[in-house]
C-alpha cells in the first residue's frame, strides 16, 4: 500500500470514527427515502418504475448530503449548550 492509499484510508477511518452516529442515520434516512420517492412517484405521478428509481436514487442523495451537514450542525449546536 503505498503512503496516498495509507492516508487516504486513514482519514476515511478517522472521519468514520469521529461521525459514526450520524452517518448511521444518514444511511437509514437515504434507504428509506429511497423507498418513498418510488412509491410515491409511482402512485402520484404515474410514471415507470425506471424513471422513479432514477429520481428515487439521485434525490435523496442530495438530500443525504444535506441531511449529514444539517445534523452534524445541529450536534454541534447542542454539545455547546451541555
């Protein structure tokens, strides 16, 4: 392994550490966004399961970008007033 794959990997590891809460929600929050907007893009909009899926997966991606900045914004908000 050389000394970028080395770093790389240890700051991904220490990012994991240091965020684990939160990105365990985000992950759970993303999974079933993503079953949501299919269901409801099938329901509502009558559109095909395909296109659903497409918009079901790069939507909630977004959303779970702004969902981890949120909460991390959030937790940092409340560990100050403890």
């Amino acid at each position: 392994m050389t000394e970028f794959t080395h770093g790389i990997f240890s700051a991904s590891k220490t990012i994991y550490e240091n965020n684990k809460g939160s990105i365990l929600r985000t992950i759970i929050y993303t999974i079933g966004h993503f079953a949501i907007a299919i269901t409801v893009l099938m329901l509502v909009a009558d559109v095909s399961f395909m296109i659903a899926l497409t918009d079901a997966i790069v939507e909630p991606l977004a959303n779970a970008i702004w969902y981890f900045v949120l909460d991390k914004i959030w937790t940092s908000k409340y560990k100050k007033k403890l």
